[in-house]
C-alpha cells in the first residue's frame, strides 16, 4: 500500500493557499490525477489497497476543500469521485464491517466538512446483515440522543436531522419498502422535486407503475422549474416502462411546459405521427418568437421557415438572430445585412469597449458578405457614418481600427 499511497496522497494533499480561484482549480485537476491513479490500482486486482488508500485521500480531501475557493467545483467533483470510488470497492475489499460502520458514521456526523453524504445502499453489500443492523442502531442511538427541536425549528438547519432523514430515504429504498420510500421522500407533498425524488426511489425498487403516477403528480405539481424536471422523468419512465404511451405523455408535457425543448422531444418521438401534431404545436411556439424560431432552426433544421417567423414574430434575441444570420448567409447572404445591421445599432446603444467591439464584428461580417456585390459602397458608407456619428467615442474609434474598417 506504501507505494499507492506515495503516488496518490501528494496529489490530493497540498499546503499551498487555495484562496484563490485559479490554484484551487489547478490542485483540483491534480485531484483528478489522483483519483485516476486509484481506478487503475482497483482496476488492477488491488481492491483492499485501493480501498484503503481512497479512505486516506477523501480524509484529506474534505481538509482541502474547506480551505479552497472551489466556485468551479473541481475539487467537489473530485470528492464525489473519491466517494464514488470508496463506495464501489467497499465490496470487493471487504472491511470489517464494524470498521466501516464506524467510518461511515464519522464522516456523516462528526466531521467539519458536512457538504457530502452516503449511500448506505452502496454500502450494504459490504456490511452484510450484521454489520448493517450495526449500522441501523447508531442511527437510531443518534437520533435518540438528539435534544427536543427548539421553537423555530422551522427556520433552523439541524445537520444531524438532515442525515438522518437522508439515511431514512436511503435505507427504505434498501428494504424495498415502497410505503415507507413514499412516506420519507414524499413527506407532506408541498413541494415538487420530493414528489419527483418518490418517482425515482420507486423506479429504483422496481415500482414502476407507482413510479410513473408519482412523476406524473410532481409534472402536474405547478408549472415551475421542478415540475419541468420532474416531466423528464415521467416521460423516461414511460417510454421504459408504456412505450405506447410516450406520445400522449410527450404531448401533455409539451401543452403544459411549451417551449422549444418540449416541442424538440415530441418531434423526435412523434415519427409519422408529427403531422397530426405541426399546426397545434406551430400556433402554440408562435406565441413564442425565440421558442418557435429555434425550432425550425434547431429541430427542423428549416433555416427558411426560421428566417420568416423571426421577421414575423418579431424576434429580438441578438444572440439567435446571429445564429439564424450564420445558418441563412448561405442561403442569401445580402438578406442578413439588414438584421447585421439592427445588431450594430442595438450594440451602439450602449457605451463600453465589448459592445464596441462585437458593433465591429458585425461590420466586418457585413463587409465580407457584401465584397463583389452593389452592396459593398452601401455597408462602406456605413461604416463611415457611425464613425462620424461617434466621433467622440474614442474606444469605438480604436475598436474600428483595430478591426480594418477604415
């Protein structure tokens, strides 16, 4: 183990100052190495000294991380592997489970660092019966042990209720429980992603036609950002599980969450079908300039139809209408000139060197575009009157120059 050990723990270890968003970053990549090196030495037949080695990497991690700026999650990411890892060799290294019980308990309720949890389901087949009735019972002297909730409960984060409802969920997905994987993850149903959370323990125990009702609840929970994730696992649900139903389900999500996204995916599971469906979802996106042209740009691939719905819907988003000019410009490259232009004016209206600098792109977009054509004086004399306009702009001026439009 001396010789994994010496190659993995100096790249997970480090004294040096992490404050800073860049050096965090960089001994997070050399996280990953680490990590890396412990998959090949698992990989290789060494599970026991792997497993005991990622135990000392993620000791050091957890130091690591509550010291760096990890705002990019490199070092997160890092971790997550590490408990990945020590979860997935737990098995084939087999720990005394008391041994186990005893770590996995210490790194969820006495440590500093609480932004990670376990799965004790990973864990079970290491711990066998006896070591996971071991593990059920410090569960349950924690809880015991805690003092009566304060009055604003409510209000307060307990770390240790958090675990244990989190080790709760867990372990009746373990038992294969489905009223009580309903009761510790539905909870008092107010809000939408634990009503998603209930559909995917479901799904975990092989409930599936429990699984979809619940997913289905959670979509049809409000129109919110949680019950439009929780549409996704009603419709993966489905097409595993009623892959004649897929079409209806795909449709009721796009009538309740339409957008681009959902119109994209009913597309894509309409087949000979779509033509049933293209004037109801076409009406509905066009109440949606952004949605409806990046359909047709995006979907179905029609930069001609996108082209003509983004003059008729009005569009006025700068960053599609690019998309849509860079797709159209081969179709007819002198009919993007006039959105090019609209875009440099719509830059222009604000003062700063980046919105000067992407005017200046544009300009010389539409010089090449219009190069050889009885349109190329009529973009030089723009160019040159926004300069006279803005005369007293002296960074428009550099930026010009810096571009060639001269």
């Amino acid at each position: 183990m001396a010789d994994l050990a010496d190659d993995v723990l100096p790249l997970i270890r480090t004294r040096a100052d992490l404050h800073t968003w860049r050096a965090s970053n960089a001994h997070g990549a050399q996280m990953h190495e680490g990590v890396d090196l412990l998959r090949e030495a698992a990989d290789q037949g060494n599970p026991a000294e792997a497993f005991a080695v990622t135990q000392k990497a993620l000791a050091s991690a957890l130091k690591v991380i509550m010291r760096a700026d990890d705002s990019s999650g490199i070092i997160g990411d890092a971790v997550r592997d590490l408990l990945d890892l020590h979860a997935d060799l737990s098995g084939p290294a087999a720990p005394p489970p008391a041994k186990l019980v005893d770590w996995m308990i210490k790194f969820q309720f006495h440590n500093d660092c609480d932004f990670f949890t376990l799965d004790p389901v990973r864990y079970a087949p290491a711990l066998g019966d006896v070591g996971m009735a071991r593990y059920r019972r410090r569960l349950d002297e924690i809880r015991a042990g805690l003092e009566p909730l304060p009055d604003d409960w409510r209000t307060s984060f307990r770390h240790e209720l958090f675990t244990l409802d989190h080790n709760d969920r867990r372990l009746a997905v373990l038992d294969r429980d489905a009223d009580a994987v309903i009761r510790t993850h539905a909870r008092d149903q107010r809000v939408a992603a634990w009503l998603d959370d209930t559909a995917k323990a479901l799904a975990e125990i092989d409930e599936y036609d429990r699984a979809i009702d619940w997913a289905q609840r959670a979509t049809e929970f409000d129109r919110g950002h949680q019950s439009l994730t929780a549409s996704e696992t009603w419709c993966a649900l489905v097409a595993a599980h009623r892959p004649d139903e897929l079409l209806a389900t795909r449709l009721a999500v796009f009538r309740r969450f339409p957008s681009s996204s959902t119109a994209a995916r009913l597309y894509d599971t309409a087949g000979d079908d779509w033509d049933s469906l293209q004037d109801e979802v076409t009406t509905t996106l066009n109440t949606r300039p952004r949605d409806a042209v990046l359909f047709s740009l995006n979907t179905l691939r029609d930069p001609r139809r996108a082209w003509a719905q983004a003059h008729d819907l009005s569009l006025t988003d700068g960053a599609l209408w690019l998309d849509l000019i860079k797709k159209y410009e081969k179709i007819d490259r002198l009919a993007v000139l006039g959105p090019l232009t609209d875009l440099v004016y719509a830059e222009l209206e604000t003062a700063g060197a980046g919105h000067y600098q992407a005017a200046a792109r544009h300009l010389v977009r539409m010089r090449r575009l219009a190069n050889g054509t009885d349109r190329a004086h009529e973009v030089d004399t723009f160019i040159v009157q926004l300069r006279d306009i803005h005369r007293n702009r002296p960074r428009l001026q550099q930026e010009f120059d810096r571009a060639g439009l001269r």
